[in-house]
C-alpha cells in the first residue's frame, strides 16, 4: 500500500509567520502535488514536482513556496501566512498511471 | 480548458438503494478517469480507476465510461450509511505531469 504521511495533522499559527508543512511518501514516486482545499471551491493545485529539485507552479502559487531536496519528501512553504490562507492542505503521491494518492491533511490556522 | 463536471448534490438514497453518481468531461482525449471518496475532514481516497469504454466492477462499486458521450458514472449498491461522503471524479490533464482535473464533487446521503 502507498503511504503518503503529512507532517501535522491541526496547526495553529500567528499571522506572517513562515509555515512549513511536510510531506513523504513511501512508494519512489516521481511525481507529487500540493493542493488547498476549501468549502465551495474544491482542491486547488498550489504546486507540484516531477523530480528532485524540480516544480512547477499550480493554479495558485501565490504566498507559497516549495522544496524537494529529497525524492521521498516535498515540502510546502507558506512565506508569511497570512488569514486567507487558513485552509486544508493536501499532499498527493503520483503513480505512473496518474493514480494519486493522498495524505490524510494539514489543517491549518492562520490568526 | 478541461473541464470536470458534477452536480454538487447532496444526493439523497435510502439504505439499501443504488446511488448513481455522474460526471462530464470536456476533453474527448481524455482516456481515465478516477473516482475518489472523501468523508468530512478527510482526504480524498481512490476507489475506483476506468480506462476503457465499459464497466469496471469492485465489489458494491462499478464505474461506468462512455466516451461518446462524455460521461463517467459510479454506481453504488446496496448503500450503506457508511458510504455517505463526497464522491470526486478526476481525469487526467494533458501532458505528462500526473496532473488530475478534478470535479467539485458529489455529496451522497444514505438514510438508514
């Protein structure tokens, strides 16, 4: 079984603080995917990686950034969380045949 | 730009029945389409996968695709109350990337 594991489950944090949420999957995938997801707007890609080192921005990158140094671990920075930004945040885990296997969530707070 | 449809619902089915859950694609290219599950404050779970015009059977779950039309459907029998979440369809973009389209979901109810 794929096993895509998040860092923090609930986060609380103050506004314009740097935020970082991590995420790791199990399986040597190549691909993996950060989204948002919020009430009436559905998940919303924030940005994605298909290598080490590599990414791309989703539909809404802005306020965000990314890292992957490591091909197991894609991590999302959130560079001065603001309240807008209080949201359920989802890591998926790509298989090649686009299977994308998720995290169980960051829910995370911004006051 | 590709485009997932669902309706919102909820969709309401007595225990017991079959749910019928439908989605529409605007790409005709699109080749697979993928059925997630997703209760209240949870991730969204894969359930089902369809590659081809047809159906594809597990268990209670079949996913019906017909390209013609441009629609995809999961069919649910005998629904329980634990089968009560959001239901999301997602067909992949185009490109390489392992990017999923995703639909804004279906909510089902079960009443027992």
């Amino acid at each position: 079984d794929v096993k895509v594991t998040q860092s923090s489950r609930y986060l609380v944090k103050r506004t314009g603080e740097k935020v970082f949420l991590e995420c790791v999957q199990d399986m040597d995938h190549e691909n993996m995917f950060w989204y948002r997801q919020d009430p009436g707007l559905g998940l919303r890609l924030i940005y994605f990686s298909y290598d080490v080192k590599m990414k791309e921005k989703g539909d809404i990158p802005e306020g965000y950034s990314v890292s992957r140094e490591k091909k197991e671990r894609f991590s999302l920075i959130l560079e001065s969380a603001s309240t807008n930004q209080t949201s359920m945040y989802l890591c998926a885990s790509v298989a090649d045949s686009y299977e994308q296997y998720f995290g169980p969530g960051t829910r995370l707070t911004v006051t | 730009q590709k485009e997932v449809e669902q309706n919102s619902g909820p969709l309401s089915v007595p225990e017991g029945a079959i749910a019928s859950l439908n989605c529409t694609y605007s790409d005709r290219g699109s080749q697979s389409f993928f059925w997630y599950r997703q209760y209240s404050g949870k991730s969204p779970e894969l359930i089902m996968f369809i590659y081809s015009n047809g159906d594809k059977e597990d268990g209670r779950f079949t996913a019906q695709l017909n390209k013609a039309s441009q629609y995809v459907s999961l069919l649910i029998r005998d629904s329980q109350p634990s089968d009560s979440a959001t239901y999301l369809c997602a067909a992949p973009n185009s490109g390489n990337t392992g990017k999923l389209i995703f639909g804004q979901g279906t909510t089902l109810q079960v009443k027992p």
